[in-house]
C-alpha cells in the first residue's frame, strides 16, 4: 500500500532558509543580473537536499541528533569542546544578532503590504507584533503545532511569490537559459550570497532532532516518507528562490532602478503592475521574516541543548527560544546593527559549516553509530563535493568578516 505523502520536518527547513536575507539576496541577484543565477539555486538546493537526508538517516536510524553526535563517547576531545564553543558562538551568539534582520525583514513586508513609506510607525508595530507572535508559537506550541504553523507560511511564500512572478510575465526561455552555469561580469559574490543563503549550519542540527519527533520508530517505512519529505519541501524552498529572483529579473534587470531589499522592489513594482504586486511580496516577505525568527530560535535550543547534554524540551529548552527572540527584537526597536556581534558570529559561522558538514560525513561513516545504513561510494562522493563546496564558502565569510574579501 502506497503512502500518502504530508509535508514534516523538512518544512522547518525550508522555513528556516528562506528569511529576508534569502529574499534579499535573490531580489539582487535577479535584478543586477537577470536569469543568469538560476542555476546557482538549483545547485544549492541539491546540495541542501544531499545534507540534509544524511541528517535524516542519523536521526532515524542513528537515533541521535547532530549535536550529540558531536559529544558522543569517542569523539576526540579537541573536536568536542571546540564543537561546542562554535555551536554556542555560531548558533546562540550568531542567531540572536541575525534574529533583528528577522523580525526587521518581516515587518518590512507588512510595512509593503499597507504601503506606509519608510519613516511611518507601522514597521516598529509590526516588528514587535512579529516578535511577539514567534515568541508566542514556541512558548505555546507543541513539535506538532509549530510544523503545521510553519508548513502554513512556507505555502503562503509559494502562492505568494508565484503570484507575483505570473503578474510580471517572466520570459520562459530565459528563464530555462538560466540553467546553464554562467557568471556574468561582477556576479561571483552574488553566486556565493546565494548559495551560501540555502546551505544553513543550524539546519543540520534541527533536522535531525524534528525527524525523530516526528518519526520515533526506527522503521523503514518512516525513514522513505522522512527523505521523500526532505526532498519535497527542501526542492519546494529552492523554487521560491527562483520565484523571488525571476519577478525580480523580469521586473527590474536592466530597468535602472536602486533595490536593496524585497520591499525595496514591492515598491518598485506596484507602478508598473498595480497594488497587487506590492501586497503579494510584501505578504511572501511578512511570512520569511516570521518562519525565520521561530526556526531561528528552535534550532538554537535544540543544538545547545544536545552539546550541554540538556533536555530537549522544558523550561531550559523554551527559554533559550525566548531569549533568541527578545535580543532580536530589542536590537530591531531600538534600530541598531551590532555589527562586532555580526562579525563574530560570521567568522563562528564560517568555521562551523565545514566543521559541521565533514563530521556529518563522517559519522555517516560509522558503523557502530548507523551499522549496514553507512554511505555508499555514491553518497560519500557526493558528500565529499558538499563539505569542500562548504569549506570555501566558509572561508568565504571568516575573510569577508575580516575585511579580507569584499
């Protein structure tokens, strides 16, 4: 008998890349350089999709998450503790500065979506208002409840953006030419912003702990509908990449027009194509500013939780949540930027992502953790090709960080 196919956990990843900095980076990409970084997108998200089924696989037939994984018996002390110091700058001192771009972007949209120009008092509101919600739905909500709440906002992102790209009437071919890997004068580091957007070390530890949540019998049945999950909603938060980068390709490339962020070009666009324009991308970008300020703060919980040996649930594990959410929402009140803290936790990023992703590799390894589940030379090829691919963009952000690299 068949299994009907319901969105999981790999939803809260596809919620949790695609924030106002995707958005952002997409609209760019798509308005300095047309189709031509299709392509990127469709790389990255293949590559997504390969990670993110090995987290799969350990979750289910590892029965652990990333994070213990990390601190299991066995694991070399150097590994271990320095694991653990990047976890706790990466993900706890990382994403409470990344939380105030969040609920920033999320607010934004609503700002477009009432067409208030900048300056008005609605974004403060609604910044606070989007800081509550997310407050509010990891407070309350049960595993259950909060992947249905952030399956709902990664449909509203599809319907959203696809609307917008049908109002702009994109060229089909070129948008197919995009496919074809070119890198046109001045686009590299826009090339790196969007893979680099996709691939999410804290989606790796969330991964692998929502999995079990959902499927807690080691059965063979729940790892299929879990990687055909993973496959679906992660190629579903690729497409609305390409959404965002079409409209903004077809809408603005070459136009002349300065464009900055998402509600930068649902303004841009409500002249030419009407008021339903601004509303759908203000709506799509409302609903990426939301996913990310809950998955944010879930996934820094579950990976410090699982390096301190916490439990995964209880007052510890909500209050990390909350404390996640109220940093970002105090820094997107007051409007200030901590930049040292940004650098700090790039700099943390960009060394735990290559970490992250070879010790990944390599516990998909062993056979004491996964016994005849191990990877194959197809998997581990594959692998191999990811974790150099996140080396350098690690490298990337520790040298951008630094001011090495622009």
């Amino acid at each position: 008998m068949t299994r009907k196919f319901s969105f999981g956990p790999g939803a809260l990843v596809a919620a949790a890349f695609i924030g106002p900095g995707t958005v952002t980076a997409c609209t760019l990409a798509g308005a300095n350089f047309g189709f031509a970084l299709v392509w990127a997108l469709v790389f990255a998200t293949a590559a997504t999709i390969i990670l993110q089924e090995m987290t799969v696989r350990l979750g289910i037939l590892g029965g652990a998450g990333l994070g213990e994984a990390l601190v299991a018996p066995g694991t070399p002390a150097v590994l271990k503790w320095g694991a653990i110091l990047l976890v706790l700058a990466a993900l706890a001192l990382g994403n409470a500065a990344y939380e105030a771009g969040n609920i920033t972007g999320g607010a934004l949209g609503l700002r477009a979506i009432l067409g208030e120009q900048e300056g008005g008092s609605v974004q403060r509101i609604a910044a606070l208002a989007i800081g509550l919600l997310a407050a509010l739905v990891l407070l309350l909500g049960r595993y259950k409840t909060l992947e249905r709440f952030l399956v709902g906002l990664v449909i509203l992102m599809s319907l959203a953006f696809a609307g917008s790209l049908i109002l702009v009437r994109p060229d089909i071919g070129a948008m197919i030419g995009g496919l074809r890997p070119t890198l046109p004068d001045g686009s590299l580091l826009a090339a790196m912003a969007l893979i680099g957007t996709t691939i999410v070390p804290y989606n790796l530890f969330l991964h692998a702990v929502a999995v079990r949540e959902r499927w807690k019998e080691n059965t063979q049945a729940g790892l299929s509908a879990a990687i055909a999950d993973t496959r679906v909603s992660v190629g579903l938060g690729g497409l609305i990449s390409i959404l965002v980068l079409s409209t903004a390709a077809a809408s603005l490339f070459g136009a002349g027009i300065v464009i900055n962020s998402g509600a930068d070009m649902a303004a841009a666009l409500e002249p030419a194509y009407g008021p339903a324009a601004r509303v759908l991308i203000g709506a799509g970008l409302c609903a990426a500013g939301l996913s990310s300020a809950i998955t944010a703060p879930l996934a820094t919980a579950y990976a410090v939780c699982e390096v301190t040996g916490r439990p995964k649930s209880g007052w510890v594990f909500k209050g990390i949540a909350l404390t996640i959410v109220f940093i970002g929402l105090g820094v997107a009140l007051l409007g200030i930027r901590p930049i040292e803290l940004i650098l700090v936790a790039q700099v943390a990023n960009g060394l735990l992502l290559p970490v992250v992703a070879a010790f990944l590799l390599i516990t998909m390894n062993r056979k004491s953790v996964l016994g005849e589940h191990t990877n194959g030379p197809v998997r581990n090829a594959l692998g191999v090709l990811v974790v150099m691919i996140a080396a350098f963009l690690g490298l990337r952000l520790i040298l951008r960080a630094v001011g090495v690299w622009p």
